[in-house]
C-alpha cells in the first residue's frame, strides 16, 4: 500500500506542469520559443520533484517516473530540450553521490535516447492514436531497460522484480493517460479557436450579403463612364487617369467579390474527384504567372488520389497557395507541388517556396480575416482557401522560417476511386 501511495504521489507531480501549461501559459505566450522555455522548464521541475520524492523499497533501492516528462519534453517540444532534460536528470541523480544508481541512470539514458530522438518528428506529424502507440513504446523499451541493466549489475531477485514489474505497468499507464489528456485539451483549445474564426466568418457573412452589392452597382456605372471618356484624342495624362481610376475599380470590384465568397451561400457540388489531375491542371494555369516572376515550379504528384471535394472550390484555393508562394520570391527562385497518398489514408499536397517566410506570430495569423503580408493584400483570398479547405474536412499545417521560406502541408480524407 506505501508503494502504491508514493507511486500516486509522483502521478500527481508528473500532471502538474500540463495543467499549468494549458491554464497559464498556452493562452499568454504566443512565441514559439518562450513556450518551448517555459515548458522545458516545467518539465524540468517535474523531474526533480519526481526524483526528490521516490518509491523506495528493499535495500534502498530507489524507483520514479522522470522518465515521462523526458519524454513528453523531447517528443513536443523538440531534441535539445530533451538533450537539456537529460543532462538535468544525470546531474540532480550526481547529487546523491556516485554510486550504481547514477550508473544505471546513465546506461539507460544512452540505450533510450537516440531512440526518442530517432521518432521525435515522426511522433510531431502523426494523428493521436499513433501518438499514444509511440509514447507508451518508448515507455516501455525505457522500463525494460531499466530492468535488464539493473538487473545484470546487482542481480535478480523476485521481491524486486515484482517492484520493478509494477514500476513498468505504472509508467505505461501514466504515459497514456497523460499523452491522451495533452491531446485532448489540445484538441479542445484547437476547436475554441476554430469556433471563435466561425463566429467572426458569420458576422462577416451577415454583412457582406447586405453591402456587397449596393456598393458595386454605382462602381459599375462609374466604371462604365469612364469607359466612355476614354476617348483616343485626350491627353496622354488624362488618359493615365482615366487608366489608373478603371484599375482601382477593377481591384475594389475584386475585393467584394472576395466578401460575396464568404457572404453567399455554397452551390458546391461534392463528388469523387483525382486529386492529381486537378494539380496537374492548376500547375498548368500558373505557369505563365510563374514566367514573368522568373519562378520555376517543380512537380512530384502521384497518380490516382481520389477525395470528395468541389473540383472548381478546390483548383480555386491551390491556386491561391501557388500564386502565394511565387509572390513571396521577389528574386525568383523554385516553388515545390507535390501530392502523395499516406499510409493512415490521407491526400498530402505540399506546397514549399524559397520566399522570405514567416515568424510565428504570423505563421499563427494566416488564414485570419483581413490578414495579409502583401502590400496590397486584403487577406481574403487566403481566408476563403482555408475555408474551403476546412469545408472538405482538410486540415492545413504551416512551417516557415524568415529567410529560409514557407511550407503549406494539406491534408484530405482519400477514398475509393
């Protein structure tokens, strides 16, 4: 009953920092690198809790479960921070003094590391029952590491290895457990935000409906009487004027018929469509854009990726995203399309540019109303991408770095052709 007590209280000091993450920090902090901090060193607390507060059994032996915030410090927040975590583990365990212990510390440690950060990305790009699948491997191979190595330096013995068998199903369970609460509260963080992008799309459809088409008409008639004084024998600066004025009508007629995309209702017609064929078509229309901003555009599409979608709503976004990516090299350079199928039955469309990137306050806002890096971007021709994206129950992820470039990463439900 004591070990199962002291086995409780290190449950208790392992949860500590992902409640105070998703309660303080992850509202507050925005910036990707001071979460990563403050989270390394929450984890980091966790473990000299976790170590301060054993199980102790026979012969002084001592068990913990530093292990789990190791792991969930490498896996979310990256290799370094776990390097960091390590290190902290080795030198509070020094504290007590050389002895086996630190040895089996250490040998543990250099059998299950490389392994932790062989998947640390893989882990990052999987769905959250692969998650789960990975987090209480790695929990395990940890415990019967642990097992095997104190068990060739002092023995076996069954009073110990009942201990040690306990140890290994506590740590499984806890590692579960916690892996599937950080994923759910993700989850639940990720779907208020959603709600609160869904409330504004509303209020902007209410509004567009009402004023979109009140403002066009007069543009349209003033349009049109520009037209008309646009007679060959004018000034050649009158006829700049009259040039400039119809341009500006053009792009203020472009930008409501933005707002009337997100306004109006949808007439999408849904059905089974190749992926590959609609990529193959948009690359085709993009290329003279890509010509005269001395763009190259390289292609890696697979056959026969079959998804329910609206063919014209689909082509409208990923050209949206190409004419994006080749805008975002001001110098030129290579834009990268590729379209493969995944082994858990997901469409990936890649779409990776060589442009000036983004940080991630920005990385965080793209997509948002009103939003845009362009000088004269209005931001909505990515909000109803994204829109449509979401409306074929795709998912889009975003890495990009300043100076280096950008990665749109989507992914749709395939089907059967």
């Amino acid at each position: 009953m004591s070990i199962l007590k002291d086995f409780l209280l290190q449950f208790t000091l392992m949860v500590i920092p992902i409640f105070s993450y998703f309660t303080f920090i992850l509202e507050k902090v925005k910036e990707d690198r001071a979460i990563k901090m403050f989270m390394t060193l929450l984890w980091g607390v966790s473990i000299l809790l976790c170590m301060s507060f054993p199980v102790e059994y026979g012969g002084g032996a001592r068990l913990d479960i530093r292990f789990i915030p190791l792991l969930f410090g490498t896996l979310y927040l990256g290799v370094w921070p776990g390097v960091f975590l390590s290190f902290l583990i080795i030198l509070y365990r020094l504290t007590f003094g050389i002895s086996m212990g630190v040895v089996t510390t250490v040998d543990v440690l250099i059998l299950t590391l490389p392994v932790i950060f062989y998947v640390q990305r893989l882990f990052l790009r999987v769905n959250r029952d692969r998650r789960i699948m990975i987090a209480t491997g790695l929990s395990f191979l940890y415990c019967l590491c642990g097992m095997m190595v104190f068990g060739g330096m002092n023995g076996f013995s069954i009073p110990v290895l009942k201990v040690q068998v306990i140890h290994l199903i506590f740590t499984i369970a806890v590692t579960g457990f916690c892996t599937v609460l950080i994923e759910k509260i993700h989850e639940i963080h990720e779907l208020r935000l959603e709600v609160q992008d869904t409330e504004r799309f509303r209020v902007i459809s209410e509004l567009t409906g009402v004023f979109a088409h009140e403002i066009r008409n007069p543009m349209q008639v003033s349009r049109g009487f520009l037209q008309l004084l646009d007679d060959p024998d004018l000034p050649y600066r009158q006829k700049e004027y009259i040039k400039l004025s119809i341009e500006e009508l053009d792009r203020a007629n472009e930008i409501i018929h933005d707002f009337l995309a997100l306004g109006k209702p949808s007439n999408s017609t849904y059905g089974t469509i190749n992926v590959s064929e609609q990529l193959k078509r948009t690359a085709a229309l993009i290329q003279t854009f890509n010509v005269n901003h001395q763009v190259e555009l390289q292609i890696d599409i697979q056959d026969d990726c079959w998804m329910k979608a609206d063919p014209q709503k689909l082509n409208q976004s990923l050209l949206n995203f190409l004419k994006n990516a080749v805008e975002s090299m001001p110098n030129g350079g290579t834009v990268s399309l590729s379209c493969h199928q995944t082994i858990d039955g997901h469409i990936r469309i890649t779409v990776k540019d060589q442009g000036v990137g983004m940080n991630p306050k920005q990385v965080q806002r793209i997509g948002s109303p009103y939003y845009s890096l362009k000088e004269n971007g209005t931001g909505l021709g990515m909000m109803v991408s994204y829109q449509i994206i979401r409306s074929f129950n795709g998912k889009i992820r975003v890495e990009s770095e300043e100076g280096v470039g950008t990665e749109f990463v989507i992914e749709f439900p395939s089907v059967q052709a």
